[in-house]
C-alpha cells in the first residue's frame, strides 16, 4: 500500500492546492452570519441527521454482506466494521488512496484474492457511479417534483438493466487484456441494488435537512447542494479530508437553482462536511475499539475463499 514518488507529489500538489483554495474561500466568509446559521440548527436536527449518516453506512453494511454471503464468515458487525474502516481511509487519504484498504482487508482477514478483492472493489463503486448519476440527473432536471420522482424510477430502472449488460462487456473486456479465461464475475445482485439506491437517498437527504435549515432555500436546493458534494467527493483528485472539493461541489448544487452568494454557502457546507467525517471517523474508532474490523472473515468451515457468483 505504498506510494509511488509520483503518486506522493501529485499528492502534496493537490492538498496545497485544496489548502490555499480553503483558506482563500473561508477568508471571504461573514463569520458570524455563519455561526448564526449553524446556531439555527435544532440540536435534534443535528443529532438525526449523523444518525442518518451512521444508519448509510449500515445499508453499505448491508450490501458488502450480499457481496459475499457465499464466500466469507461476514456478520452485521463484521461487515459494517469494514465499511466504516473504509471509508474512513477514502476521506482521509489523499488521491482516493484509502481505497485499497477494502482489497487489503479482504485479502489478509478473509483469503481473498487480490485479483478478486480488486474486482469486487470495482463492481461496487461502478453501482454507486450509476446510482448517484442517475439520482441526479433525475434531481438536476427543470421539472416539477413529481416529474423529477418519476424519471429517478425510470433512471433507477434503466441503470438496473444496462448495467449488468455493460459490466460483462468490461470483464470480457479485462479477460482480453490480460489474455486469460472471461472472469466469472457476475453483476450486483437485486439485493444489492436496493442497499446502494436507499443507501444514497439516505445519504443525500441526512446532509441537506441541516443544509435547509441554514439557507433561506427550499429542501430541493438544499438536495442539489448534498448530492453536490457527493459528486465532488467521487473525483480522483482529492485532497485529505476532501476539503475543497466537498464544499466547492456543495456550492455548485446549491447554485444550480439558487442566486445565493457562494459566501453564504461556503460555512455551511463546511458545517456539514464536518458533520460527515464526525460520524465517518467516530464510527471507525468505534468499530476498532470494538475489534470488529479487524476480525477474522474466514469460513468456519474452511471452504475456499473465492469470487461470489
């Protein structure tokens, strides 16, 4: 899991970058409108949201398990141990770095291959990628409610189908490369279509209920500012933490439909920011004062740990 002289540059350019970027957006902030807005904030809004934040990482808990029910000695706690471990490494690694911890832990806890650890990896976040895509388009569209609800089933149905076919085409695709048998590695399965789309629903609306309450906008503009920072989270180039690009993609939803000054934006999107990596990290700490991500997930009955089919 080391890095490359050029991967730890790149690295360092771009947490510099998201620094001077920070501190220069921060600099034209009304500090103590900010605090007002976030003073606004019921404790209990506070309070529900992080609880919606833990329970998305429990339906990613949840879909990890489906993943590999078949293959590996993975309970509730198990499963929601390595989800919050990894996806405490994604924020706070640079680059998108921390995204190699879900292969390791796989590999030395469960006997996973590396090749098939990898490919797991790559299955699940080509989910999210079309999931979230297709909420937002859905969401960013000029309709009316009830319209934008009923293009996000039919983009929920749409990916749902053309996934699995496009997923096939890229393992033939990889096979090819590396002149090997076709990976039988099969698409996500139903029950995991309905952690990742509930997953990100959750997600969206946990961050954009205090968001409303900080913002003279209504709870639409306010989704448009959390599935903003969502998509800018999912950008390679990140910095630890994701400062800057979070807060930045936050900015860009809210703007989309609103003619709020991005000075007024900036504090709250921090403010949630904040609040996602709290939940994010203190869920992780939790999980490891507990031993529950780093417990053994192989089989008890010693069978051969090998790709879910």
């Amino acid at each position: 899991m080391k890095q490359s002289p050029k991967k730890m540059w790149a690295s360092v350019g771009v947490t510099l970058a998201a620094i001077a970027i920070m501190v220069w957006m921060l600099r034209a902030v009304d500090w103590p409108a900010a605090i007002a807005a976030w003073e606004r904030v019921p404790f209990y809004i506070w309070l529900v949201s992080a609880l919606g934040l833990a329970a998305s990482h429990l339906l990613r808990a949840g879909r990890v398990r489906v993943e590999w029910r078949d293959t590996l000695n993975m309970g509730w706690r198990e499963a929601w141990g390595l989800m919050v471990r990894h996806s405490a490494w994604v924020v706070l690694v640079p680059m998108r770095g921390g995204e190699a911890i879900y292969v390791w832990v796989l590999h030395r806890q469960g006997g996973i291959s590396l090749r098939d650890a990898s490919i797991s990896l790559l299955r699940l976040r080509v989910q999210d990628m079309a999931v979230l895509g297709g909420l937002s388009v859905a969401l960013f569209a000029p309709f009316s409610f009830e319209i934008s609800l009923a293009l996000a089933v039919v983009m929920m149905a749409l990916v749902i189908w053309i996934l699995p076919l496009s997923w096939k085409w890229l393992m033939y695709r990889m096979s090819r490369k590396e002149g090997a048998a076709p990976f039988q590695a099969p698409p996500p399965a139903w029950e995991s279509w309905i952690y990742a789309i509930s997953n990100w629903i959750l997600k969206a609306c946990a961050i954009a209920w205090p968001l409303w309450i900080m913002l003279p906008v209504d709870f639409r503009t306010a989704l448009h500012g959390s599935v903003g920072g969502e998509l800018a989270a999912t950008l390679p180039l990140q910095p630890p933490a994701g400062f800057g690009p979070y807060e930045g993609g936050v900015i860009f939803g809210i703007q989309w439909t609103s003619t709020l000054p991005w000075q007024d934006i900036a504090a709250t999107a921090l403010a949630v920011h904040l609040l996602a990596l709290a939940v994010t990290v203190g869920s992780a700490t939790v999980a490891r004062i507990l031993g529950w991500s780093q417990k053994s997930l192989h089989r008890l009955d010693g069978a051969q740990a090998t790709f879910p089919q």
